[in-house]
C-alpha cells in the first residue's frame, strides 16, 4: 500500500469515526425521544388531571403538560440521572401549574376556567340527585381544605407515595402524613352524612 493509500485510510477511519460518533449520538436522541413519547402516552392524562384540578383552562393545563415533557426530555438529553421520572413529572407538573395560576390571578382577562367532568350517562333520576347530594358534600369539604392539604391528596390519588408528595411539595414526611390522615378523616367524615 502506498503513502496516498495510507493517508486515505487513516482520514477515512477518521471520517468512519466521526460518522459512528454521529449516528450513536442521533440513534440514543431517538431512543431517547421515543422513551419519552412513550411515558408521554402513559402519564398525559394524569398530569392533565393534575394540572387542570389547580383551577386552570384545559388548554393550559396541556401547555404545562408539553411543557413538562419538553423539559423531561431536555433533563434526560443533559445526561442528568432517570430516578423517579414519575415523581419528577408531577413535581415539574406541579411548578408549572403554580406559575400559570398565579399569572393568571396577577392577569385576570375574564377567561372562564373549563371543567372537566365524568358522568355516567345513563344514571337514573335517584341516582343523580344521591350523587349530586354526596358529590356537593365531598366537593364543600375538599374546598374547605388548605391548598397543601388538597395539593397532597391530589398527588397520593395519582399514585405517588408519601416520599414522591413530599418531595414534590417540599414538606416533611411527616407533613405529608398528617395531611392526608386530617384531610382523608374530614372526607370519610362529610361521606357518612
């Protein structure tokens, strides 16, 4: 082999290099892309849920979930660790819907606030008014509660354990327990009625 033989050996090795440092590069950024896709189709609704339940617009409360994911995908891009996505995700979720709501009460320009509501579309005339009886009931005394005390039961119906709440909203465990004891006493309390 001659020198000219060598020397487009090593550039195309080089180049060889370059190139696979490439494609791994875009091939982990579109596994990465697609885990994040994934746990997007598994906590959209969740995170919504959550979001929404601040008293914010349905359309907001899907801006704060993209946002989230966007920012999920940017914290993994970064190499910064996966431990507890879950909880992670709620407590991202969390911060954004603050932020949004606290605009808006600084902001108001009259936009009417959606609600999101699931009924049974064929319940009989008792059944309503049974219904609308306890629901208003429940609904009085989860208005009654403070925001960290609603905050924590929204997040434990989401599934997080008492860590992941308390991390998310910066409180004790201890805190966490109590509240969820007092707030979950005054339900069962206000349901016996």
């Amino acid at each position: 082999m001659n020198a000219a033989g060598m020397s487009s050996l090593s550039t195309n090795t080089a180049i060889g290099l370059v190139l696979r440092s490439s494609v791994e590069w875009m091939n982990r950024g579109a596994s990465l892309e697609d885990e994040v896709l994934s746990l997007f189709d598994l906590m959209q609704t969740r995170l919504l849920r959550y979001a929404v339940s601040f008293g914010i617009t349905l359309q907001d409360g899907e801006d704060i979930v993209q946002e989230t994911f966007l920012a999920l995908f940017h914290h993994l891009q970064r190499g910064r660790h996966g431990d507890n996505l879950h909880g992670w995700l709620f407590r991202v979720a969390h911060n954004l819907a603050l932020k949004r709501r606290m605009k808006i009460l600084n902001n108001p320009v009259g936009g009417n606030t959606e609600q999101v509501e699931i009924s049974d579309p064929n319940p009989n005339p008792e059944e309503c008014m049974l219904f609308g009886e306890r629901h208003a009931r429940l609904a009085s005394v989860l208005q009654a509660l403070s925001i960290e005390d609603r905050s924590c039961l929204r997040l434990r119906a989401e599934g997080l354990r008492y860590r992941e709440i308390a991390k998310t909203l910066g409180i004790s465990l201890g805190s966490v327990s109590a509240s969820l004891s007092r707030s979950l006493a005054r339900l069962e309390q206000a349901d016996k009625r």
